[in-house]
C-alpha cells in the first residue's frame, strides 16, 4: 500500500495549508521565499519564513490529529508493506508514531524535506534542527554559516523518489489524502500506479483534487 498525504491532512491540527484560498500562497509568493534562487537573493527573507513554520511546530497545541492517529493504527495492524509519502514538511506523521523504529513493513518518505531538520550548503550533510536558523548559526560539519532549511524547494528533485517510483509499480493500492493535485511529480503518482496496472487508486479530500477524475474511488 502507498499512502500520499498533503498539506490538507494537517489543517485540523492548525497549520495552514498552501494552495487554498487562504493558503500561504496567498499571501507569500513562492518565488521569494520557496527556490534556490530567492535563497541566493535574500536568505534572511526565506529564513525568516521557514522559522516561522518550524517556530509552529513548537506550540504545544500543534499535535497529530485523528488522522495522523489513523495512519499510525495502520502501521501498527496492517499486515503489508506499507509506504507513507508525505509532502508535508511538518513533524506529524512522526510524532503520531511516537517515535518508534519502523519496522521493515513500513516506511515514512518525506519527499518534500522536513522543517525540523537542516541541511550544509556545502556538504549536504542533514542534522536535526528545531531551533530558528540565525545569520550566525553555525553547521556542525565545517562550521561555517551556510545552513539551509531541509526542504525541496521549486525547481529541486524530490527525496526517495527511486523508493517511491518502485513502491508505486508494486503496490495494490494507492491512497491519496488532502492534497490538491496540482505539484509535481506527486499529481502524477495515481497515473503511475494506473499505467502498472495493478493497484486500485482512492482520493480521500474534502474537495475534489486537481486530478480526482483519474481515481477509482
């Protein structure tokens, strides 16, 4: 089984979503704050804005919510593989987990990076983070101030994209949950696992995806 999950199965824990029309897209332009070249152009801009999302990953009112829960019951009590691909940056989907090993039966793929962790400029060496990124923070490789935030921004390759295109090729079903269909390559993943030819495709939204004609249910 693979399961996607998007922005939309985070906003009952109160982090907003990106493409609605009260999104953060709304109201920030993706080219200043979510690209290589803006980080070039203007780093504090887009750390300060990354700051602020990981600053909200540390409300105490911020936590899992029911169906973050689910999908942990799920690793826990489905008996099959199971691949959970998140474009989701945010820490839920662990924290549902509390924390335990997976198993060799389940994987979580952030594909899109992950706001709790940072990343050397130079080396490309990962480390957790849940501090703000300051002008003079310094990273634990070479020490110098070249930290980024782990995130893909536009015009970036995504993570575990071998892993994830393999999975979709094997598995006999696919679910798709709160997101809008409308980023790459993650709106293509249902044509995917059509073009297999062997597993049954499920949109769980609140409103129909971009893409929700191509699933079977």
């Amino acid at each position: 089984m693979v399961v996607l999950t998007g922005a939309g199965i985070s906003r009952e824990s109160g982090l907003d979503t990106f493409r609605d029309p009260d999104g953060i897209w709304s109201r920030v332009r993706l080219e200043d704050v979510a690209t290589a070249e803006a980080f070039r152009r203007d780093p504090a801009r887009v750390q300060a804005f990354y700051n602020a999302r990981r600053a909200a990953l540390r409300d105490p009112a911020i936590r899992p919510n029911a169906a973050h829960l689910a999908l942990a019951r799920l690793e826990r009590e489905y008996p099959g593989e199971v691949f959970l691909v998140t474009q989701n940056v945010d820490n839920l989907h662990a924290c549902a987990l509390e924390g335990k090993k997976i198993g060799s039966n389940f994987e979580l793929l952030p594909m899109h990076g992950e706001l709790t962790k940072v990343r050397c400029a130079e080396t490309d060496i990962v480390y957790d983070w849940m501090e703000d990124i300051k002008a003079d923070s310094q990273c634990a490789c070479c020490y110098e101030t070249n930290l980024r935030p782990h995130i893909v921004w536009f015009g970036e390759m995504p993570l575990y994209m071998d892993k994830i295109e393999h999975a979709l090729q094997e598995c006999d079903s696919f679910i798709s949950i709160g997101t809008s269909g409308n980023v790459y390559p993650a709106a293509g993943f249902v044509q995917q696992v059509k073009f297999a030819g062997r597993g049954k495709t499920i949109e769980l939204n609140m409103e129909p995806s971009q893409g929700h004609s191509l699933f079977d249910e």
